[in-house]
C-alpha cells in the first residue's frame, strides 16, 4: 500500500539593492500543504536563517518526535495499556562538513510517559523499541534514533 504526500514551496527573492556585490537571499518561504495552514519557514539562526520561524531541522525532529509517538500509542492500545500522559524533550545532532554540506548523526527521544496499571511498567517500556520499529519517519532515517524512556 502507498501514499502520496504533497507539498508545494513559495518563495521570493529579497535582493539588496544597496550592495549589489554581495548576494544575499532571505532563506524565508512559505510550505504550502493542501487544506492547512501555511507553515512559514527559513534557515536554522546559524545559517542565516529567522530563528523566529521553522526551520528544516526543527521540522524533521518534529516529525520524529510525533510518529513515534503515535506509533507507541497505537502499540500501546494493541497490549491494552492506557497511557495518560506523554511528553518528550528530544535532541538531534547535525554535523556539517567543511564542503558545507551536512547531515544528521543522530537522535535521541526522551520520551515521559504515565501510565493507568503500574503492572505493566515494564512493557510499556519495552514498547518503545516496537514503536520505533513501526515509526513511519524512523525508518526513512539514514542515522540511528535512540530512546530513554521512562513510564511511572
């Protein structure tokens, strides 16, 4: 079974007209995904970027951080744990090379969770690794995603 995803880009140049020698472009534009809000992004701060706004890094741990968080709910519901609450405070680490190009090394999920049974602790550990098993973005990753979990 497949599924197509889209996204569409905008972006406009912002020249600067007081100094043509150097070339400057605002790393600011727009994703524009059919029936959502508009997601309005740039660079990472230490690529020039507005640290106001998204950036692709910022975006891609998003991801990672929410597939598998949905995918553990869902493993979780198939064992007949029910999960109260679940947070994560994940890091990603990027290197960037001297030709200045880069990539992700690693990333690491903190995931917290609070169960209803305090019986079943230690599965509902034990289900993150099948969740990162199941976990749509992790498998699309070409670095390792690690978890420290901790369930009360």
């Amino acid at each position: 079974m497949k599924h197509l995803f889209k996204a569409a880009i905008n972006w406009t140049s912002n020249q600067n007209p007081v100094d043509s020698t150097k070339r400057f472009y605002s790393k600011s534009h727009q994703v524009k995904i059919e029936g959502k809000p508009v997601l309005n992004v740039s660079a990472a701060k230490a690529f020039k970027g507005d640290p106001e706004l998204y950036n692709p890094e910022d975006l891609l741990l998003s991801s990672l951080v929410s597939c598998h968080m949905m995918s553990y709910l869902y493993v979780c519901s198939q064992n007949g744990i029910e999960v109260l609450e679940y947070s994560d405070n994940a890091e990603a680490t990027l290197e960037v090379s001297p030709n200045g190009s880069g990539r992700f090394v690693a990333a690491t999920l903190y995931p917290k969770v609070k169960i209803l049974n305090p019986d079943q602790i230690q599965l509902a550990l034990d289900l993150h690794q099948k969740a990162n098993e199941l976990c749509f973005i992790a498998n699309s990753c070409n670095f390792p995603v690690m978890h420290h979990a901790s369930v009360e």
